[in-house]
C-alpha cells in the first residue's frame, strides 16, 4: 500500500469508531475478493474509496461464464471458512452460500467395485448462490450505489500527482485504446496477483517491487 501521511491537523473523523485520522482519498485497484472487502471495510471506516477494476464486473478470480451451455467457473470452485473473521463476513450475507458436496474420482474395476478413490474432504465446502461470483458481486453492491467501481479500467502506472505532489495519481488504459488519469489519492492499495502488480509501472515502482518478488504464488487448493 503506498500511503502519504498527512501533516495537517485537522480534527479526527470517527463515525465507526476505528479511523484515526481524518478521512483519506484511497483507490483501490483490483475488485475480486480481496479489493472489494478492504474497500467495504474503508468505507465503513470512513475513508472516501474507489475502486478500479479492468474487467467489466467485479468478482476476480471468483467469476463464472454464462454459456448455452450453462454456467461454468473459471476460478473457485467452492471454498471453505477457516477464519472466524472470514465467517463473520459471510454472516453479513445470511443465505447467499450453500454448502457442497463434490464427487470425488473413484476407479472401479470391471464388476464396477471401487478400487480406489480420494478420501472425503476434510471439511465443509461452500459455494455461493446462484453461482460463484455471487458473494463478491453482493459485497460490491454499496460500491457500486455509491457510483464508486470504475470498471474497463486497467491501471497501467502509479504516479505522483502532478497538481498535488503529495498525493498519487493512477494512470489507466481503456478497452477503445484510450487512456485516462485519475488524480488526488492518499493512498493506494494494489489487491491484484503479484505477477500483474509487478506490470504496473511508476517511478515510485520500487516500493513495492521488493515486496512483491518475495511472493511465491502457489496452485489453488493449497
Ligand atoms: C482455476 C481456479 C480455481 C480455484 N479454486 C479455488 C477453490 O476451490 N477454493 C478457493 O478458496 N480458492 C480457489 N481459487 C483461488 C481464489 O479464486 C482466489 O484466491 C481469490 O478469488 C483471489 O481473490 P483476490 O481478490 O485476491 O484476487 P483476484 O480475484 O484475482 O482479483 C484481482 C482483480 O484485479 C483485477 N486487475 C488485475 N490487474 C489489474 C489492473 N492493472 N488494473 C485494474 N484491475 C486489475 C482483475 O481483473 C481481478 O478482478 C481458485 C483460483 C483459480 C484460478
């Protein structure tokens, strides 16, 4: 996250009772489910978010496809709930989820008696309702009233505000091959993959190079 600290005093702004400090300007750039949780999160808190995603809807890496064929994930699959904050969050969204069951492969020999097969999932698994992009989408919602995701967007630099040096401003890439900037942000958190982080160019791109070079992505399920 890169932030600039502000110097002036103006009064505290604590209508939820965690922000310290006065209100900050924060773009958030990513809106799966980890983009759109610390925006809802900050926006309670306060703070005055946008949130700026390259594809035409939230919901990352949580999306699914409508085809004639019917739907289909292209991410997650299911997910499990190994966090009691995690759970806290689902709470907010009673009925959304539904708990799944999947089959697990079996080999059967030729009188079709099973040989093998994968032992049952250790714990529960959840899906959310009517399809996977469900719970992020509804998490999005009051982001979306407020007319605060910015969608077709891809964020191609970080920058320092021209007109307020003290502050960031996002240079982004528009799908007619068009660009446009978007100025005026104290701070700014990167919520995409380390890989498509490391794509986003700016001079201040060092702070969080290092950073990122120490993530190892590893294969879902693990
Ligand atoms: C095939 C597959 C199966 C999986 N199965 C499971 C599973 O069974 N259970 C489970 O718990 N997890 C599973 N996962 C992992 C899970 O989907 C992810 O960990 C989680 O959704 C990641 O959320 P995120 O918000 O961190 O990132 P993402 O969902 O990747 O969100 C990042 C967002 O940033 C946007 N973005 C990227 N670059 C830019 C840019 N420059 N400018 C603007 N926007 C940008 C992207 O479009 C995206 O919407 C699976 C993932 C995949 C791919």
């Amino acid at each position: 996250m890169l932030d600039t600290t502000s110097r002036n005093s103006e009064p505290e702004h604590r209508p939820y009772g965690g922000i310290r400090s006065k209100p900050k300007r924060i773009a958030v750039i990513g809106a799966g489910m980890a983009g759109i949780t610390c925006a809802r999160t900050l926006m309670q808190a306060g703070h005055d978010v946008t949130v700026f995603e390259k594809q035409p809807e939230a919901s990352g890496r949580t999306s699914v496809v409508h085809s004639v064929c019917g739907t289909y994930d292209v991410g997650a699959q299911y997910f499990t709930v190994r966090d009691a904050r995690f759970q806290k969050a689902l709470d907010t969204v009673p009925g959304l989820c539904r708990a799944w069951s999947v089959n697990t492969v079996r080999v059967l020999d030729e009188a079709g008696r099973v040989v093998a097969a994968a032992p049952p999932p250790g714990e529960r698994h959840w899906v959310a309702t009517p399809a996977m992009d469900a719970l992020v989408k509804t998490w999005a919602q009051p982001i979306i009233d407020k007319g605060r995701l910015v969608t077709n967007t891809t964020i191609s630099a970080i920058e320092r505000d021209v007109v307020s040096p003290e502050q960031w401003q996002l240079r982004a890439q528009l799908p007619d091959g068009g660009n446009s900037v978007h100025a005026g942000f104290d701070t700014v958190l990167l919520a995409v993959p380390a890989p498509l982080a490391q794509a986003i160019q700016g001079e201040h791109r060092t702070l969080w190079e290092e950073e990122l070079a120490k993530v190892e992505p590893r294969p879902a399920g693990r």
